[in-house]
C-alpha cells in the first residue's frame, strides 16, 4: 500500500487547536485572533493587501505575518506566519481587549477593520499604496488610524524579522532618522500624530491615542540594494485615498453582472493582487510552504507562475472584461514559451526566468511546527502534458475576444502543435506533479485540447500548420481515451487505466467540451460519492487520508454539473460552497477542512479563485442557452 493511502495517518502538530467554522451562520467564531500559545494565527483569519509586486497578509488581530520584499517571490523580511518568534511582524491592535469588524472598502484591495474597546471604538485602515500612474518604484506600506468613538491607545510595532533566519536586522541612524536594515533592504518608518516612539536594537514601535474624528498614521517604506525615499507622513496617508480610487477605478472594468457577482469580483480583485505587475506573470499564490498534509511532508513554494495558473486566469479575466492584464499575461506566457527549445516548462519565475530545480529549506519551525519551510519548486523538471491544452485554450481565448497573433507566435504554436501531436503517447507526471509518469487520463485530454484548438486556430487564419494531421491526433485521443479510460466498474473515467481509482481533473474535461453526457454525468456522480465530503472534494482516491479537499476541485464540480445539464444542482452546490469556502473577506486558501472550516495550504490561491469565477460564469452561460450539454 502506497503511503498516501495509509488509512491510519498520524496528525502533525500544525493541526492541534484549529479553530472550528460556526456551522449555523457560516461565519468565523468568535475569538478575536485565533492565535494559539505559540504565536501562530489561524490560516481563516487572513486578508490580504498587495500593489502589483508584493502581497501582505493581515491576520485579524491587526498583525501583519507575512510581507515578502522588494517582490512577492523574495525571501520575506516579515514572515511570522513561519517563524512566530524571529519571523519578523508589523503589529498595530488596541493596547486592552477588543472585538473586530472588517471588510474590503468596495471595489478595492484596501481592508478596514473597526476595533470595539470598553474605551471607545477605532478604525484601521490597511493600504500597499500605489502611485498616480500605477506601482510606486518603493513599496509603500500604510496603515491609517481614524477614531471613531472614544479615546483608544493603540501600539503599532514594526519588527523586521531575520528573512527566514539568513540575515539580521540592524537600526541605523542618518541625517533624516532612522532606518532599519535586513541584507539588501532599506526601511523606514513614518508616523503621523503619534504620542511616542521607541527603537531598540532591532524594531520601532508607535503610541497613539484616538479621540473621535482623529486622524493617525504608521506606515513603512522600503526599497531593495537602492536609495530610500522617505516620503512625507501626511503623504503616505494620502495615498491611501489614491489607491482606493485607483481600485475602484480597476474594479469598474468588471463587466459581469451575472449569478454571484459580488463572489466574482471579490475573486477578481484577489486575482490582481498575484499578478506581477512588472512582466505579467501571474503567481499561483502568495505563499511558501504552508502545509497541504496532515501525515506526510508537502510543503511547497508557489509563488511561481505555472503556464495552467495562467490559462485559467487569462480565460476568466477576458469574460470579466479585463483588457491590460490580460494582454501583459499573455505576452509574458508566450515570450517565456519562445526561449524554450525542447518542452514546454509547467513554471517560471515572476520575472519571466527558468528556474532550477534546486529547492531550499530553511531552519525555521514552519507555521505551527510544518516544516520544511522551503523556496524553490522542482516541479520544474517535470513532463506535463496538461499545459498544451492550458497553453492553446488561453491563445483560442485571447484570439476569440478580436486579437491578432503576431508571425513569430503562430510559428511557435505551429512547432508546440506538432509537439504535442507526438508526446501525447508518453506517459508523464500528470496535473497533480506525481512523481511516477504514467498515462494519466487528463493529461491526454490536455493534448485533445490544444489539438482541437489549434486546428481551429488554424482554421481561421491565425496559425500555419497541418490541420488534418491535428485533427487525426486528436481523434487517436478520443479513441484511446474512450477505449482505456473509461470503466465500467466503476462508472466513471480512471485516474489512469488498469489504476480503479478516481481523479477529480476530469472534471476540466466536462468544462472544456471533451464529453457531457452519460459517461460523464456518471463520472461525476462516482467522483462525489467516492472523493466527496458534503459539497467538497479531494483531488484523487486515497487523499482523503493524506489531505483536506481542494477548493478548486468543489467550484470545477459546479460548472461540470451545470454543463452536463444539471443546472439546479449546481446552483445548490455553488450556494453551499460560496457560504462555506471563502473567509469573512472573501479570500480563499488552497484546501479546506471539511469538518472545521480551517483553512489549509498556501493563500491566498489563485486556482481557488479562478474556480469560483469560472463557475459562476459557467451558471450564467448555461443559464442564458448559450452552452450545454456535449454527447
């Protein structure tokens, strides 16, 4: 028996005192932070703010544990969501007990939490500040303080942590104040109307008292192996309202008006946050190394961009009507594809660079004892036939909306075309990055998919190449598919033939057209038996035991339902998990427990949120008649 179906698995300490989902109203409960003895917040409790180069998680007792800089792929200067005690924190909460309220101010990535003391009441307002023609060339951290009834002490602390026990942090004064320092990084601290400052050796903390209509501010600055601007207080807590209206003004793209809409677009602003704003990419999340098992080591680096992240990402963002990002993530998906000569790569960088497969790790305790913490990915390496289809499913998408590819591009999907009517034989380590390659199902429906659209690509003109051999190829899949990939014991498509068991990536399958009829509505019908917990799913048999369900795979659920002409269950279904799945801000993590409402693995997930939109589109298509059901 292979170790993830051990049917007797061992709790790992990071799953010691989560805190439980309130059952009846679908809210998180009532204690205020959710941390345990150890310093360690629930994974439920974070929002996030970002600015196009970075992403900032702020638990809900007003901590912010995790700001990687200068880029959300560096290794973070803040990180006590890994490292509670030398992880380095900024801190900013009433000085006496306190009960929060928070939210996104609408249409915006700027979160407002109000603080309830016996003394009287507080609001903080949380800002990455951007500049009047889009990113600031620093990264500018703002955090505005508004009394609002009576009179609040509040401590705000800024504590640069040892970036992940490789560097240490030192004070250094100038001319102008002074600044802390962390290897390469410059910071300063700038306050408005504080009543105190402290600096020790290593941090800065800030005293202020509130009275109603007062206005505060604590706010950090920095820049990366370059000179430091120190802006004028008064100028941070500016541009605060300036980001709020470049928000909105980003937000009032958002063309759909569809079921669930305010889902949708809370997913869309969520979705910008991981997009690098210097190249395009889009990161798959904002996080390294939060724990996916509860009884084997799987700690992994997402903050890289995979070519299937950015597929689902660009399919979403053109029906939501987002014109700039779209056009930036797809000329860095295909400039990256022109420096490859020999496989497609399943990740980049966020600059657009080839990583090794080389993986750190580091001597830190993880978020409640999960370790290793890591940086790097060696899924790298990896054949994955899936992103074929993911590549040509975004180049059909990009090119339906009334684009023109460029003479180079279409060479280049001539040659992948070709590539991928051959390597549609070998066997490889399919849309979960196993490591034994075998013929999984789905991944020879990736190459029926970038088959199918090529030669539809190059049917209308945007591409050269030999269509009828294209069309041969993916018939071939069809045939293969249809003959070793069904089983009738089980009713459903195999993970892989001969294998017995079930993978929930069939489910991409119903969405990209392959098949909506009986094989598949018994497909799905298998998959919720048998992977399902109430509305949520595990990726493939045997996760049940090693993992919590995949929010992904529960939104994917939704869309293939209401394509296979089940249109009244996936509302049902996409109700429950609309309630359930998202925090009280509407973020989402990477997987979930069933059984808690605990959050689980790296956050926030851009496959989580992909899902959620795609679904709700979906309902809307098939709602107006414009898709159905495929035999």
């Amino acid at each position: 028996m292979s170790p993830q179906h051990d049917p007797s698995p061992t709790p790992l300490p990071w799953r010691v005192g989560s805190v439980p989902l309130d059952a009846t109203t679908g809210e998180d409960p009532a204690p205020v932070d959710g941390r345990d003895d150890d310093g360690y917040a629930d994974l439920r409790t974070y929002a996030t703010i970002g600015d196009g180069r970075t992403v900032a998680l702020v638990a809900r007792d007003g901590d912010i544990d995790w700001l990687p800089l200068p880029d959300l792929d560096s290794v973070p200067v803040f990180a006590a969501l890994l490292d509670a005690q030398e992880g380095g924190r900024l801190g900013l909460a009433p000085e006496e007990p306190f009960l929060t309220s928070r939210r996104y101010l609408p249409g915006t990535n700027v979160l407002e939490t109000t603080y309830t003391t016996d003394s009287g009441t507080v609001r903080v307002t949380d800002s990455l500040n951007t500049g009047l023609a889009g990113r600031l060339p620093w990264c500018e951290l703002a955090r505005r303080i508004d009394g609002v009834t009576g009179s609040v002490r509040l401590r705000g602390t800024v504590a640069p942590g040892t970036r992940l026990r490789t560097a240490s942090p030192w004070i250094s004064d100038t001319q102008h104040g002074t600044v802390l320092r962390v290897d390469g990084l410059t910071l300063a601290v700038r306050t408005l109307n504080e009543t105190d400052v402290d600096i020790t050796r290593r941090d800065i903390t800030a005293d202020f008292v509130t009275s109603p209509g007062s206005r505060h501010l604590i706010g950090v600055v920095s820049t990366n192996d370059e000179p430091l601007f120190l802006p004028d207080p008064a100028d941070v807590d500016a541009g605060v309202d300036r980001t709020v209206e470049a928000w909105q003004r980003w937000a009032t793209m958002l063309t759909y008006r569809g079921p669930f809409s305010d889902q949708v677009a809370r997913s869309a602003l969520v979705l910008k946050q991981l997009i690098h704003a210097p190249t395009g990419a889009i990161a798959a999340a904002g996080t390294t190394s939060l724990p996916e098992s509860a009884t084997t080591s799987k700690n992994w680096d997402y903050r890289y961009s995979w070519i299937r992240d950015t597929a689902f990402s660009l399919t979403a963002l053109f029906q939501l009507g987002v014109r700039e990002e779209t056009h930036a993530s797809i000329t860095w998906l295909l400039r990256i594809l022109r420096e490859q000569t020999d496989r497609l790569g399943v990740l980049h960088a966020l600059d657009g660079s080839a990583p090794g497969s080389e993986v750190t790790s580091y001597d830190v305790p993880g978020w409640r004892g999960s370790q290793p913490v890591v940086t790097g990915n060696r899924a790298t390496d990896q054949l994955q036939l899936g992103v074929y289809g993911d590549l040509f499913s975004t180049v059909q998408v990009y090119v339906d909306n009334g684009n023109v590819l460029d003479a180079p591009t279409g060479r280049l999907l001539t040659t992948v075309a070709d590539r991928a009517a051959d390597d549609w034989r070998r066997p490889d380590a399919g849309m979960w990055e196993l490591e034994e390659d075998r013929h999984y199902t789905t991944s020879k429906l990736g190459c029926w998919q970038a088959l199918t659209h090529a030669a539809h690509l190059a049917e209308v003109g945007q591409i050269d190449g030999d269509v009828e051999r294209w069309r041969h190829e993916a018939d071939a899949i069809r045939a293969w598919v249809e003959e070793h990939a069904w089983s009738e014991t089980l009713g459903a498509y195999e993970f892989y033939p001969g294998s017995g068991e079930l993978d929930a990536s069939i489910l991409l399958h119903a969405i990209s057209g392959f098949e909506r009829g009986d094989r598949m509505r018994r497909t799905l019908d298998a998959l919720a038996e048998e992977l399902g917990e109430g509305p949520h799913l595990h990726r493939y048999t045997g996760m049940a035991q090693e993992e919590e369900t995949f929010v992904a795979c529960s939104f994917w659920m939704v869309a293939a339902r209401a394509l296979c002409g089940q249109l009244a269950e996936a509302e049902a279904l996409m109700e429950q998990l609309v309630r359930e799945v998202p925090n009280d801000v509407g973020v989402m993590a990477e997987m979930l427990d069933p059984a808690t409402g605990a959050h689980v693995g790296n956050l926030p997930q851009a496959l989580s949120h992909l899902a959620l939109v795609n679904a709700a589109l979906t309902i809307d298509s098939v709602r107006r008649g414009d898709v159905g059901p495929v035999t």
